[in-house]
C-alpha cells in the first residue's frame, strides 16, 4: 500500500513540478521575477508539503527559524532528500540557492530557477567554478538574499558519514557574514532514490549562527560538528521512537554507528 501511495505522490510531485517550471520560466523570458512567479515557487513549496503529508503520511515540522540573523547570512543545510528543499524554502525570506549547473541548464526549470535568484556552480570545473559562484553570490546578497548551500554537495542517506566540500569555507571566507547551521533527518523516510517513501516526521532544525571571522578550519569544523551532531540526534530520536519503515542491515550499521558518536544516545 505504501509503495501506491509513493507512486502516486511521485506522479503529483513531479507533474505539478514541471507545469509550474513552465509557467515560471515562460515568464522570466519575458518579465522576469515577478510577484507572481514568487508566489508560485511558495505554492510549490507548500503544496509538496501537503501532498506529503496526506498521501504518503509524512509530517514536516520546522524549528528554530529564530536563530536566522536579520540582513545577509549563509543558511548551509544537511541533505538527505527533495524534502529539503521545499521544507527549508518557506523561512529563508528570499533565498538564492546554490544548484548544479545541469539542472541550470534543463529549459523552463533553469530559466524559472534563474528567476528564483538560484546561483550555479559547475561542479566538472571543481576549483576553477569557485570564482564565478562567488559572484553570483555577493550579486545575490546585494539584492537581499540570503545565500542557501548543501555543503556536502549531493543528497546522502541519513546517518552517513559526513563529507563536506570546501564551497562552504571559500562562501565564508570571502562573504564575511553569519552562517546558520541546519540538521535534519528527513532521509529516514524519503532516501535518495528511494522507491518508497515511509511515514513519520521529518525534523528540521535551524541552528545557532557561526559568526563570520573565524578562521576557516576552525569554521570548518564548527559547521560540520553542528550540523552532524544534532542530525544524528534527531535521526536518533526518530529511530528510538519506532519507525514504520523495514530497518535493512546498512540502515542497523549507520544507526550503531552513531550511536556509538553520540554519548547522549
């Protein structure tokens, strides 16, 4: 039964998905961002988050939005499903998000994401692509935005070993503003590439901000030891809670692993 709920959240998903990148997109082309395009990419945002919830049963709460500074800040998220995106969207006030180049370059949805403030990055080019993000970025901040960035680059499934890019030391290195730390666990119920999407509660949790100044690896390891912490806690927790998905033996060797990292498991 679950596995028809998935589909038919799926179906939903990514047919509204596109229909809105078209009509997004077909108005940059011609008008740019508008107010009505911004309330579009809300609507997509809050429709998934329904659509979630009523079809494959999972619930989505939001936390700690006071700790997003006011004015220009870096909000860096863990990543462990699309429900990341649309979840953390609705408290960013204007968000520029950081997204591959591929996607950028798909018709209607890169023309629409162009609109939205979003900031490529051509991971092919590795160092090289560094300089052109960075200007997009300050371009971004100018205009209000606040930066948001998937410092480890790709989706991992929960309680994966951490790997983090450098993107996030260079953003703050040179942008000298706030970065706000965001853990989560929404992985346990909509994994990469997962065929099923699980019931239970996603969590998201905004941290307190890292101040700007720090000397990168001390940042570095600020950031990653935020972020990887309380994920591990708030997947922790959903375990300890009971869930209704099949605990496969990759999933039992993650979750015995960190709970081997987190003394308060």
């Amino acid at each position: 039964m679950q596995a028809i709920r998935t589909a038919l959240f799926y179906a939903i998903f990514i047919g509204q998905t596109a229909v809105i990148a078209i009509i997004i997109g077909v108005i940059a082309l011609i008008a740019g961002r508008t107010p009505f395009t911004w309330a579009l990419a809300k609507y997509w945002c809050w429709s998934n988050v329904q659509f979630l919830r009523f079809i494959t049963g999972v619930r989505t709460e939001i936390s700690g939005t006071e700790n997003i500074p006011p004015g220009g800040c870096i909000i860096a998220s863990k990543h462990q499903s699309d429900w990341d995106v649309f979840a953390i969207f609705p408290h960013t006030g204007r968000p520029a998000y950081i997204v591959k180049k591929e996607l950028m370059n798909i018709p209607f949805f890169g023309w629409a994401a162009r609109s939205l403030d979003c900031i490529e990055i051509d991971r092919k080019k590795g160092a090289e692509a560094i300089p052109q993000m960075m200007r997009q970025a300050h371009a971004a901040l100018e205009r209000g935005c606040r930066i948001v960035i998937f410092p480890e680059g790709t989706r991992k499934a929960a309680l994966a070993p951490a790997d983090y890019r450098q993107g996030i030391v260079r953003l703050y290195t040179e942008l000298n503003v706030p970065v706000v730390p965001v853990a989560l666990n929404s992985g346990l119920f909509w994994g990469r590439n997962s065929l099923i999407i699980w019931p239970g509660t996603a969590r998201g949790e905004l941290l307190p901000a890292i101040e700007p100044g720090l000397a990168p690896d001390v940042f570095a390891e600020r950031l990653k030891r935020a972020i990887e912490t309380r994920s591990d806690e708030l997947s922790l927790a959903a375990v300890d809670s009971g869930l209704s998905r099949p605990v496969d033996p990759a999933l039992a060797a993650r979750i015995a692993a960190a709970r081997l990292r987190t003394p308060s498991s």
